[in-house]
C-alpha cells in the first residue's frame, strides 16, 4: 500500500525516539522512501548515524544549511512528501505546531507545508493531561493534523498513564490508512463502539454483554476505503482497530463527552451498546452487606448520544446511523426508534440467546432507512462492516 510514497519523518526529542528507528524499518518494508529530520532534542536520544544508516540517505537536522538550501531548500522539502510524519511528538513541538513558530527545521517545515500531517505524541502524562497540551491538541486537529495514540501505560519516568508514543505497528497502520486512497479520502467518520460501565462503587458496575466486535469491525472498513476514523470505545473486548484515532471511555457520560469533542465529522457510526441507566449517586466506598438488607440503588437516565447528535441544529454529521439490539419484533421496534431518535439509518439485528450474535462472530442485520427495511443474510461481522462501509461511501458520494 505504501509503495513508491515519500514519508518526512520528523523524530522529536524523547526516549520515545528509539521507536523511530523501527518505524523506519517498517516503512521501507512496505516500500516507502524516508525523508528523515532529526531536531536537536531528538539528537540527544538517537544519533544521526543510526538514523541516516536505517533511511538510506542523508539526515535534515539544520535550518540554515546552505548546501541543502542550494540543492533543495526547507520549502520544498515540507512539500515534496507524501506525508508528513512526526513522532515523537512532543509538547514542545506540538505548541510550536499550535502557535505557527518557525525557529528551527523541524517547526519551519511543519508551517511552510501544504501536506497532510500525521503526529504521534509522547510525553509525560502530567504533561499530556495539562491544559495548555489539550488547547494545543485540538487546535492542531481544527487545523486539520491527524493523531495516533497516545497509548496508557508504564513510562520511563516512572509514572502511568497516557502519553506512551504509538507502537510502531500502529503508526505504520495510521500512515496506511492516511495515504489509502479509497472513495472515503478525505472524510471524517466517528464510530462509538462496546459497552458502557457504569459504576455502582468501585468495584462494581453496569454493563451489557457487547463485545464490541462489530464496532471494531465498522471502523476497519471505513478506515480500509480511506476514511479518517475517530474510534470512541467503551471497555470492549476486542482491541481496537490500528491505524484510527481511539478514544477509550468507561460510562456513557465520558463517551458523550468524547462524541461532542470528536464532532465535526461527515458521519458517525454509533454502535456502542450504551446503558440506559446508571446509578444515581454511585458510592466512593464498596458496598457491604449488612443486616439491615439489601441496599437501595436509585437509578437515572444516561445521556442519549444518538439522539442528541441527530437533532443537532449546527454540526450534524451529514449522515447518522444508528445501531438498534432487539429481541423481539426487530423491525418495528427499529423503526420507531430511527423516527424517535432523527437518524438517518438503523443497523438492527436479534439479540435474542438464541441467535448468539451478541458476543458472537456473525451477524444478520437489517438495514432501516426512508427507502423501508432491507434484510442482510447472516455473515461475519467483518462483511457486515464492509458492506455498511460501501453503503456509507456511497451516500457520502452522493
């Protein structure tokens, strides 16, 4: 898929930085051309001889260098790539990248560029979770850069949580599906997808018996015509799909909260099994038993992702489809919720024990729109997910 497409990869000042080393590797194999610039932090974790042996060719490092000024110059080399990579993608280059500085190679190329942007960010989590980082992030996604990761996890300062840059096989996947071309390039599609937890205390929870497999599958299919994914995930049991933006959320409120960041979008697949409830006043202690019986738990109302999103005066997504669990009276029930809800289409099926399709590896849906209901015959999940895929294109087209 990458053969014969020029990759500017831009290695950030990390210890994330030995991962581009990989990444490298990773793109020859799928027969890409790596334009390498290492900036002066990244020069403090991997050398230039490394990167510059891996690439094949010379590595950028200077703004004022006027050999390469006389045989190329820092303006055409930002636009004479395919993509522009960056990872790591530290804070500091992401508030370069934010506030349009230009005070070195990697930040003068990242403004004076016409081509799309790929960023694989790494830093501590304190300093992913500030604010000032937040502002910068969705700034750089209204001006259009795309993002893989970052992953949660053990860091090398010792602490835990997001801000471990994206495995190399994840930002290979990313800059695949970046450069795919298929009748979705250049659309936006947001996918919700698994259970919602909701918390009675902190070891206990609601939850439903979504696997999110279909979700999972939904966004690969988009992602293979081209699509750029945003991929909102309850705590599902499948893992989701590389080469998409994953936003992992546990309750139904945090993936409202996800949805609304992630819009605007030219579509949004909402697949997640969203409970309906959740726990009113949900305990900061463990429930214990007691001789007084069981406790009382007061219920109310979660959020309606799907409606909200469908009756939005400004941003709708252009189309909106909706998924629909029944067991019992599929279409009809289906229906009415499409007419209640203001989607576009309903994606049902038959949830019933029976039919073992929830948590299952096949499908039977049926597909509800103003043209009336179209049955698919029962198949795997993956064919499910690629016809929805073409659908959608097709409506986009049109």
């Amino acid at each position: 898929m990458l053969a014969g497409k020029h990759i500017l990869l831009i290695i950030g000042g990390g210890i994330a930085a030995y991962k581009s080393l990989e990444l490298i590797r990773r793109l020859q194999d799928q027969g890409a051309r790596v334009t390498p610039v290492l900036t002066r932090a990244g020069a403090e974790f991997v050398t230039p001889l490394s990167v510059s042996a891996l690439a094949g060719t010379a590595v950028h490092q200077e703004l004022f260098d006027l050999t390469a000024e006389a045989e190329m110059g820092h303006i055409q080399l930002s636009r004479s790539a395919d993509l522009l990579v960056v990872a790591p993608a530290t804070a500091d280059l992401m508030a370069k990248m934010a506030q349009g500085f230009a005070n070195d190679l990697a930040s003068t190329l990242l403004l004076a560029t016409d081509t799309p942007v790929l960023l694989a960010p790494a830093m501590n989590v304190r300093m992913w979770e500030h604010p000032a980082t937040q502002r910068n992030l969705e700034a750089l996604k209204a001006d259009g850069a795309s993002f893989v990761g970052p992953n949660e996890g053990s860091m090398a300062c010792g602490e835990f949580g997001p801000g471990r840059m994206a495995e190399p096989d994840e930002i290979l996947a990313a800059i695949s599906a970046k450069l795919a071309d298929g009748p979705l390039k250049g659309k936006r599609i947001l996918v919700t997808s698994g259970p919602t937890h909701e918390p009675i205390d902190p070891v206990r929870y609601i939850a439903n018996r979504s696997s999110g497999a279909q979700g999972a599958a939904v966004a690969r299919a988009l992602r293979d015509l081209g699509a750029e994914v945003v991929f909102v995930t309850g705590p599902a049991e499948v893992r989701p799909p590389e080469g998409v933006q994953v936003v992992p959320v546990e309750s139904a409120r945090e993936m409202e909260a996800a949805v609304q960041q992630a819009l605007p979008a030219d579509a949004g697949v909402f697949a997640a099994a969203v409970a309906d409830w959740r726990v009113a006043s949900a305990s900061d202690r463990k429930l214990k038993k007691s001789k007084d019986g069981l406790p009382v738990l007061e219920f109310a109302e979660n959020p309606d992702i799907l409606k909200t999103v469908s009756q939005m005066k400004k941003g709708r997504p252009g189309l909106v489809v909706g998924f629909a669990a029944e067991t019992n009276d599929v279409i009809e029930n289906a229906t009415a919720k499409r007419k209640r809800k203001g989607c576009d289409w309903i994606v049902a099926n038959d949830v019933s024990p029976a039919t073992g399709i929830m948590g299952g590896s096949e499908n039977a849906v049926i597909l509800i729109s103003d043209e009336g209901a179209e049955e698919w015959p029962r198949t795997g999940k993956d064919e499910v997910a690629r016809k929805l895929a073409e659908r959608i294109a097709a409506a986009l087209a049109g």
